[in-house]
C-alpha cells in the first residue's frame, strides 16, 4: 500500500510538473517563435549576454537553502522565515552590484546598448527572491498543480507583452519586457495561491543548520550555472552577438526537451526519494525504476529533435535561423544526458552527500576546460563537440559515486538504458534519412513526426520493455482522465 501511494504520489507529481514547464516555458517557446520572426539574432544574442549574469546571481541568491528545506523533514516556519530574509537582503545587494558593474560588462562585450537593458533587467534577480520560498513550500508538498496554474497565467499574459511590444517595434526591449513581466507574475500569482506569508524572524541556529548543507549546493549550483552560461561568454565575447542569437535560439529549441525534462524530474524525484532515504533496497527499486523510464523519453525527444533539426527550424522561425540548425544538432547529442545527470545527482543530496556533490563539480568543470579552449582558439563548433565528450565522462563520474552506495552502478544502468537508446536510434536513423526525401519542409516536417512516432510504438510494441510499458501507461491515463472531463 506504501509502495502504491509513494508510486501514486510520483505520478501525479511527475504529471503537474511536467503541466507546470509545458505552461512555462511550452509557452514562452511558442511565444519565442512569434518574436524570432519578429526580431534579429542579434537583438537574441544582446538578451543571451545579459542572461549570463541573471542566471549566476540567481543560483547565489537561492544559496542552496531550497534543496536544504526540501531534504529537512521538520522544516516550519522559523526556517523559511529565516531563509527568506536572506535571500531577499542578498538578492538586493546583487541588484545594486550588477547595476554598478553594466557599464563594465558593456565595455567587455563591445556592446553599448547593454548598460541600459542590464540595469533595468536586474530587478529580476530581487523578483525571483520574493518567489523562493513560496515555490519551495510547493516543492516540498510534491503540489505542482499550483505552480501549473501560476505558470500558465503568467506566461500568457507575459507573451502577449513581449508580442504587442514586438509589434510596436520595441525590438530588444520586448524580450526585455517579456522576461521582467513573466518573472513578476509568476512571483505575483504564487503568493495569491499560496497561504504562506513571512514575518521578520531570523534565527541564526536554522541558518547554520541549513547552510552547513545548503552551501556545497550553492558552491557546485554557481560552478555548474557559470559552466552553461560560459559558451555563451565565449561565443559574445570572441564572435558576434548574431553568432551568440543563433546559439541560443538553438539552445532554447533543445531546452523545451531536455531543460524542462530535468527539471521535471529533479523536482519531483528530490522530494519523494527524500522520504524513502533510509530504506535502501526501496531506494535503489525507486531510482532504477526514474532512470529508465525518463531516458526512454528523453533519447527519443533529443535524438529525434537532433534528426529533424534543419526542417523544425525552416518551418517554425525561417531561414535567417539556419545557422542554428548545426548548433541544435549538436547541443541535442550533450543534452540526451542532462537527465541522468540529475538523477545520479539527486541521489548524492537524498543521501546527504553535499560535500561529495561539491567535489564531483569541481572535477567536471577542470575537464570542461578543454571545450573552453577550443571554442577560444579554434571555432564555436569544435567547443561544442567537446561538451559532448565532457557529457560522457561527467556520466561516467557522477553514476559511478551515487550508484555506488546503492549497488547500481555504471554497467547496470548502461544495461537497464540501452533498450531506451537502441529504440531511439532506430527512430532517428529514419527519420533522419527522411530529409533527404525532395518535398516541402512544411511537407517534410509532418511526415517525419509521423514515422518518428510510428516507429517508436511499433518497436515499444514489439520488444514490450518494461519502460513502455509504463510511459503507455502513463500516456493513456492522461488520455482517458482528458477525455473523461
């Protein structure tokens, strides 16, 4: 009955938190195709600069205290209290310090036009401070029905601001006012859903206790986040702003997959395999059970995204978005991993392993200084192929030291994912070989989602593993609930 419910408990989770990043940033996405044919790659690459800096200062303002307060099982009020002072005190200092400092960042970059757009989207940074503490409260309840309803209030309203000032040729202030007023009402909505509301408490015992887990998280989320958002210092830096738009857009493309699958599934298997952290054998059952079937639907979104890559990009945002069509290929083949990173991960902080996490990060980024180099000295392409071999050896590392006190390591997990790759493989190969077919990409691109499709049930069908199995499951219980209503 305990193993029905915590399935249960998944499931339902997994489902809303996959409803809460389709209405997020499924939206945004669609939204964002809208403006690609509205705007420049560069006035994208001149918002890819300045997303560097937002993405870093937000992962040290969260500090590592929402995965502190998910793990604790006792966390109340004195807690979030406490943490929510120091978030939105640091969050305002960093505010004020990336204020001062877009003069500078302007000059390194050769780009004028940033003082202005890095000042005004700074407030970012202290908006998402006020929205910390509410998200996590949801976390912790595994309730994403009602960040679901947050996001897809305020990705709507936000699209339709970044649209209407597009249209009023704003030109790179309408991602500018898309991105402040989606991260506003996201932060507005959650406090109105949700019953939580701070007082001026702060106690240094809690402090002490969370942050003497919560910052080897914060450590290794700052040298992870500065790593993502590094090729794109690089790109802005040593090419052009047009360069550095066609990668992110490249980038936001293989994102709608793999970002927002991670994110499914680190915020949702975090809080439940917490509960189960002590019983070892139903661990290791709960955590083979997540990897298998996530990497069944992540290889095929990414190996089928990588093959319909140049007929996705033609249809949806045009030609001036060609050159991305080689930057996706590749991101896709780094990104198929970027799941099985978090679970392995995921597993080191259920089992208390912040310190071996931190040392786990450090030795991955030394590695990753390899693609730096290339992307410096000799071109943007080979940089990328280099993550890719990163992406393996990170695997390799991260699978091998949480797999290990569990007894599930590198070679199992090899064995228990190979079915889900060979499956995607085959779809790819196909679907691939389809573009080579002389028809109309907007012919084209249907066709090959059919095949795509087609091909993967059919196999599923025939071998019947065990993660189709449950992905059908899944897929048909949504179905029959939809339909129901």
């Amino acid at each position: 009955m305990e193993q029905e419910s915590l399935k249960s408990k998944t499931v339902k989770g997994i489902g809303w938190s996959f409803a809460d990043n389709i209405s997020g940033s499924g939206i945004s996405f669609l939204v964002g195709l809208v403006l690609a044919r509205l705007l420049t790659p560069n006035e994208y690459g001149l918002i890819g600069i300045i997303t560097i800096f937002i993405a870093v200062f937000n992962s040290i303002v969260d500090s590592g205290f929402s995965n502190a307060l998910i793990r604790k099982k006792n966390a109340g009020n004195i807690d979030y209290n406490t943490v929510f002072t120091f978030n939105l005190l640091l969050s305002i200092a960093l505010f004020a310090v990336l204020y001062v400092c877009a003069p500078r960042i302007s000059r390194f970059f050769y780009q004028p036009e940033l003082v202005s757009l890095i000042r005004v989207m700074s407030i970012i940074i202290v908006i998402n401070a006020f929205a910390i503490i509410q998200r996590t409260i949801l976390v912790r309840k595994v309730d994403f029905k009602t960040q679901t309803k947050v996001s897809f209030i305020a990705s709507m309203t936000s699209g339709v601001i970044g649209i209407g000032m597009a249209i009023g040729e704003c030109g790179v202030w309408s991602l500018v006012g898309q991105q402040i007023s989606r991260q506003l009402l996201n932060t507005l909505f959650l406090w109105v859903f949700n019953t939580w509301r701070p007082v001026l408490q702060f106690s240094i015992k809690s402090f002490r206790e969370l942050f003497s887990f919560g910052w080897k998280l914060l450590v290794s989320s700052l040298i992870d986040t500065v790593w993502k958002e590094i090729y794109q210092v690089v790109i802005g830096k040593y090419y052009t702003t047009e360069s550095l738009g066609q990668y992110t857009r490249a980038k936001q493309f293989c994102d709608i997959f793999s970002s927002n699958l991670t994110s499914v599934v680190q915020r949702v298997s975090y809080p439940v395999l917490s509960t189960i952290q002590g019983e070892r054998e139903r661990l290791k059952q709960a955590y083979k059970r997540v990897i298998k079937t996530t990497m069944l639907i992540t290889f095929v979104c990414m190996l089928g995204l990588a093959a319909m890559a140049k007929s996705i990009i033609l249809v949806l945002i045009g030609e001036q978005w060609l050159p991305a069509v080689v930057y996706l290929q590749i991101i896709c083949f780094s990104a198929m991993f970027y799941p099985l990173h978090a679970i392995n991960l995921n597993m080191l902080q259920v089992n208390g392993r912040s310190d071996l996490f931190l040392k786990l990060e450090v030795v991955k980024k030394v590695i990753a200084v390899g693609p730096l180099l290339l992307g410096i000295f000799v071109h943007v392409i080979w940089m990328l192929w280099g993550s890719v071999l990163v992406g393996f050896v990170s695997y390799y590392l991260n699978s091998y030291y949480s797999g290990r006190d569990l007894n599930y390591g590198i070679r199992e997990q090899i064995k228990n994912i190979a079915p889900s790759f060979f499956i995607a493989g085959l779809m790819a190969i196909v679907v691939y070989a389809l573009s080579f077919v002389p028809v109309s990409v907007f012919i084209l691109l249907p066709v090959q989602l059919l095949v795509g499709t087609s091909v993967v049930v059919v196999v599923g069908e025939i071998s019947k593993i065990e993660e189709y199995i449950e992905v059908k499951q899944i897929a048909l219980s949504v179905i029959r609930k939809i339909t129901s209503r």
